[in-house]
C-alpha cells in the first residue's frame, strides 16, 4: 500500500520541489557554518551515508543531521510508572529512563484536532484541520506549513503513519491519496488490513468490525467501547502501525539519508479495544477508581464539565448517556490500562527495531501525547476539559549522547515548543513567528527555568474556555460569543492538586493578573 501512495510527482509537486530545493540550499550553506547546535546535549556519531562518504579525509568531517522518530500517543495521560502511575508501561519506562522526562507539558487543547494542529504548525491553533486552503494550492508554500514541511524541504524523507494529524493516515479519503497535511509528508498512510480503510481501522474490533456512532461505519453492529478479544497483536490496528513502521525504518536505513519518521499510535483512544492478554496484567478490583469523582466546588457543571458523552454516546452503552455505574468505571479504568500497556508493548517492537538497525545513535526519539483523559475525576470520563488532568500529557525526548538521562524537569512546556525544539536539534532554520521555545535549554540542564505559564483553551457550545497554568495556579476564562466573561476559575495547585476548589471569587487580584497575562496569547 504504501509503495502505491508514492504517487508520481505532479507539477505542483514538481514546483514545489524546486522551492524546497532553494530552501534545501540555504539551510545546507546554514549547517556548514552553524557552530554545534547541540551543544553539550549530545553528539550524534558519524554515519557513512551517502551524505557524508565523500568527505575527504583532510577536511573536518560535517556532522550528519539527526534523524527524528517522533512518537505521538493519542489520549495517553502520565499514568505509569515514570510519572508514579500504575499502567504497566516497561518500554515507555525504558525510553524515559533515556531521555529528558517532562513532567509538566501542557497541550494547547485538550482534544485530538487542535493540539495535534498546534504541534504541527507550532501555533496556537484552534481548529480540527487548519491546512484546507493550502491543500488547494497548486505550489507548497514559502512559508512551512508544518514542522514536517520544514524537514522535507530541507532534505529530510518524511513518513507519516498511523495519526498525527487528526485524520488517521493524515488522508483525507479512504483511498489515502490526499495528505490532510500538503507538502510535508513524502509517505503519509495508515496500515489499514481487513478493516480496509484508516478510519474503519482507528475503530478496530475483532474479526474486521469497526464501530463509532459519530463516523458511521457502514453497516456495523452496536458495538460496546470496549473489547478484549483473545487475539494476537495485529489483531487490533495498532500491531499493524507498528509492523509498518519497522518496515519503514528498514527502508529508511537502507536510503541513508536524514529522515523523520512520524509514527502516530491509536490506543488508549477509544474505543478501549486491546488483546486480551494486556487486560489480564490487572487485577480489576486493584484498579482503584478516581479519589476525587465529585465536580469542583464554585463552578457551574454545565459550563465546566461534560456528560461523559463519548464513552457514553458514541458506542453502545446499556446504562443511556451520562450514566456510567462503578462497576462500569471499574471496566473503562480496566480497558484503558489494557490498552496503555498494549500500545506501549508496539512502541517496544519500534525502539527495538531503531537500535537493531544502529539507527538510535543518530536518532532523536520524541514521546509526546495529545492531551491527557479523565478517569473518573470530577465524574467524568473522557477529554475535552480545561482541567489538568486534560490538558497534562506525557513527553520525553531522547538526544543521542544527552547529558544525564533519565532526569526529570518540572518546568513548565507546551506542546508548540516542539517545532522549534526539533528544528534547532537538526539544525534546521525554523520560521520566526512561532508561537512556542526550544526545549533545548531544558534537555542540556533539566533545571533550568523554563517558561512561567502554560496555555489550554476548549470551548463548550457556544462559551470559550482559556485556561493559563503557572507554577502554582490553574485559572479558566470562559467567555460567551460577545467576549463577555461568564465564569473564571481559580485553582491552587499548593493547596488543592486535584482542583477540586474553585478559589477565584477568594482571590480576586490573582484572577485579575492571570487574565490579563491570558490576553496576551491569543489563539488563531
Ligand atoms: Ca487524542
């Protein structure tokens, strides 16, 4: 499948090629003189590719760029060990325990869409797809599009598999010829087996069924958000992303030349369908369900909160909308936990394949989720909140040759900081007006002060919510369409890590700071 996505250059891509080659051009004379940007964080060694064989042996050899496998994870909240969790996750313990741990990265939206179009454009970006316009261009653009667009026309292969945009595939149509995401991916599909196509294959059951309410799937039967059928690893999409991108890396390995491999995991995304091997590592009974169930004190639920529609609405559920019993959170904490660890085992085979291949010794390996997933706190399952346990997701970045690996940092990032953290680690020139800073700081010297806020918005029909996280506070803006504001929500993380007290009408000159400070980052 993937060989017939190559599809033969068109002359928009013809011109775009010439563009990216002008581009390539400069960024090549930018490296050759760039002093090393890595600094102290690592020294990536030297690879005889096809970049690099015919340096003569009197000249100082030019440093190859890092390659970057970048590992987006969807729904996954810090829920095992490396941040004091119980999901059993050994392999994401295992590339932590190699890489700068960030122990409070912000997402910008607490939904698939939007944070995945922010990481992308490294923009604060408020949309489900932000590209349509350029996706009718016939030429790409000067300006980058995405993080990936940068790296492609600087001379990097780029394959995207799996999700990372909000599409599955990052296509459009069910035939995968049209990138979501234009002028960026040199591959950009999803392995979508006997499911047949990417989205049938992000809603994978057994024996080739695939059900969502919302994205109809033919003529599928009602289908529980649940599944644990005693099959083998590729008996659910994600054993399929990972065998593609072991397939991929061979290939890269075998053009030799600088690549970003984007690899983006389906599980623990609804709908919670794992094989039933990783349900059997818990214990039902020992998953203990959310300490703090109840809504905040001082905050309107109908602007706050959610029903749990997902779970409860998108599949079939017994119990009706909004009503999820303790013996049904018990089974939704079990099937997320199942499906953390199955996923994690697929990020295994991945790792291990990029060591096997030599390749981890010039690879930068970025972990990064799009948002974070309410278990049962404040009586919600699901995402799509503007509370920490929504908007905190796990990421580490492994540089070959860092410094002190494993170390954790506490500063405060976000998830537009990404693309210029990735363009200065392959020393690549990043556009100016991005909304984010490089991380690079921060993996040379774990303590060193990061950034003093952090910034989320989701919306709730027709209210806005914007939320602005510091180091001990958590304020929420919610605003009607006038702009008018109509709740503000004050959290202490000193006092109240679970954000269960809303103290804002008790603070009132911290409220007023933190909004004007929220003011100053507006979303596009
Ligand atoms: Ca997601």
């Amino acid at each position: 499948m993937a060989k017939a996505l190559d599809r033969p250059r068109t002359c928009a891509r013809r011109l775009s090629s010439r563009r990216d080659f002008i581009t390539a051009a400069g960024a090549w004379a930018f490296s050759v003189f760039s002093k090393n940007m890595l600094g102290d964080v690592g020294h990536p060694v030297q690879e005889k590719t096809a970049r690099t064989a015919g340096t003569n042996s009197g000249k100082p050899k030019r440093r190859p760029r890092p390659n970057v496998l970048f590992i987006a994870v969807d729904d996954l909240r810090p829920c095992f060990g490396t941040y004091g969790g119980s999901a059993l996750a050994p392999n994401l313990d295992r590339l932590a325990s190699e890489s700068r741990v960030f122990t409070r990265h912000y997402v910008q939206s607490a939904v698939c869409g939007p944070s995945r179009c922010s990481l992308l454009t490294g923009k604060r970006v408020n949309s489900w797809d932000c590209w349509g316009s350029q996706r009718k261009l016939n030429a790409g653009p000067l300006y980058p599009v995405s993080f990936a667009h940068l790296f492609r026309r600087n001379g990097y292969r780029t394959v995207c598999i799996g999700k990372i945009s909000h599409l599955p595939g990052g296509v459009m149509d069910t035939e995968q010829k049209i990138h979501q995401v234009p002028f960026s991916w040199d591959l950009s599909y999803a392995p979508a087996g006997p499911w047949r196509t990417p989205w049938r294959a992000f809603f994978s059951y057994d024996k080739a069924q695939a059900y969502n309410k919302v994205i109809r799937m033919e003529k599928d039967e009602p289908r529980l958000p649940y599944e644990s059928a005693d099959v083998p690893d590729a008996g659910y999409a994600d054993g399929l992303n990972a065998q593609e991108a072991i397939r991929q890396l061979r290939d890269l390995k075998t053009r030799g030349g600088p690549f970003l491999l984007a690899v983006g995991f389906y599980k623990p995304h609804l709908p919670f369908n794992a094989p039933k091997r990783y349900w059997d590592f818990y214990q039902r009974q020992e998953i203990p369900l959310a300490r703090n169930a109840q809504p905040p004190r001082n905050v309107d639920p109908a602007i706050s909160l959610h029903n749990s529609f997902e779970v409860t609405t998108h599949y079939h559920w017994p119990s009706g909308p909004g009503q999820i019993s303790e013996e049904e959170a018990l089974t939704l904490r079990h099937g997320y936990f199942a499906c953390v660890s199955y996923v994690d085992a697929q990020i295994g085979k991945v790792l291990d394949e990029l060591k096997r291949l030599e390749l981890d010794q010039n690879t930068v390996v970025v972990l990064w989720s799009d948002h974070g997933w309410h278990l049962g706190e404040h009586g919600m399952f699901g995402k799509q909140t503007n509370f920490e346990v929504a908007t905190r997701s796990p990421l580490f970045i492994k540089v070959p040759g860092i410094a002190q690996p494993g170390l954790r940092t506490h500063s405060l990032v976000e998830t537009v900081d990404l693309y210029p953290t990735l363009a200065e680690l392959c020393r690549l020139p990043p556009p100016n007006d991005l909304a984010g800073t490089s991380l690079v700081p921060l993996i040379r010297d774990p303590k060193h002060s990061g950034k003093e806020h952090a910034f989320s918005f989701h919306g709730r029909g027709p209210l806005m919510g914007r939320a602005i996280r510091t180091n001990r506070h958590r304020l929420v803006y919610w605003t009607n369409k006038a702009g008018e504001a109509v709740q503000v929500e004050l959290y202490d993380h000193r006092n109240d890590p679970g954000e269960n007290v809303n103290v804002a009408a008790d603070h009132p000159e911290t409220a007023r700071k933190l909004i004007r400070q929220l003011r100053k980052f507006p979303m596009q």
